[in-house]
C-alpha cells in the first residue's frame, strides 16, 4: 500500500515531498495528498527549514497519552 511506503520513509527521519517521492517511486502530487491526509490525522507533521517544507512523523507527547484514554 503506497500510504505506508511514505510512512516507512518518515521513519529514517524528516524529508520533503521530494525525497520521499523520489524513495518510494510515488509522484509527488500523490505523496503530498498523503501527507496532508496524515496531518489531519495527527500522524504526520511539516516545518520549514531553509526555505524547504519537511515533513516528519508526529511524536506523541506524555500529556496526550494520559488524556487519550480520559472518558
């Protein structure tokens, strides 16, 4: 599944649209949809870095995951 591709990509570390279409062989405008898909979802987040938009998997920090399981 190509989602997962641009996901296992995110795991060596932040990239751009570019360099992960470039590894996983996805046209950029397909990888940007994902990304963007993923951001919503709270799995993926972008910053800008000399001039470059990076992209990288979303950590979780201690507080959402006490909060998470609160009813």
């Amino acid at each position: 599944m190509k989602n997962v591709k641009v996901l296992k990509v995110l795991e060596s570390g932040p990239k751009t649209i570019e360099e992960v279409s470039e590894e996983t062989g996805i046209p950029g405008m397909e990888v940007r949809r994902y990304l963007l898909r993923f951001a919503e979802q709270g799995k993926v987040e972008s910053y800008q870095k000399a001039g470059k938009l990076f992209w990288k998997l979303r950590e979780e920090d201690e507080t959402e995951k006490e909060f998470k399981y609160v009813g």
